[in-house]
C-alpha cells in the first residue's frame, strides 16, 4: 500500500467549507479503484493548512486511474477553488510502525 499525502495551504477564512467540500467528495475516492483509506488533517498550528492522506493500493491507481478520471475532475472542482497555491503531492510507502 502507498499513501498519497498532499499538503494543502487554503485561503485565509476558507477552512469550514474546505472541509465540508472534502467530505461531499469522500465518495469520489471510495469508488476509485484501488482506494483503501481518505483523511483530512489541519495543522493545529496552521488552520489554514491540510493534509490529505489516501491509502492507495498501488501508485498506479492514483497517478494513472484516478486522475485520469472524472472522478478527479469534480474532485477538483469541489476543493480546487479553496487552493491558496498548487497542493505539494507526495507518495510514501510505511517502513518502520510500531505502534
């Protein structure tokens, strides 16, 4: 399993509704092939600033099914909006859980 861990600055005062946008959009990654897991974090810190965690199967399923698909074009059109800058994507596989 890899995890798709974007990092998301919104515009200031936007974080409530981000947030109800990401949930209207749970659906969209519970039928995407391969999507095991969707969370959303904010910084404690940084209200203004998210991460979203999707466990995917392969990488493949995110980078070549998912956004390919029209799923991920109302993904964006739900949250794209709400971006203060691009989001920071990366995939990182666990190596060490202990607990």
């Amino acid at each position: 399993m890899i995890y798709e861990v974007a990092n998301i600055q919104v515009k200031v005062g936007t974080g409530p509704l981000f947030e109800q946008r990401f949930s209207q959009a749970l659906p969209l990654f519970k039928r995407a092939r391969g999507c095991n897991s969707a969370r959303l974090e904010r910084s404690v810190e940084h209200p203004d600033r998210y991460l979203v965690v999707i466990g995917w199967q392969t990488l493949d399923d995110h980078v070549v099914a998912f956004r390919t698909s029209n799923d991920y074009a109302l993904w964006r059109e739900l949250v794209g909006d709400f971006f203060a800058a691009p989001p920071i994507v990366d995939h990182t596989e666990v190596v060490v859980s202990g607990f």
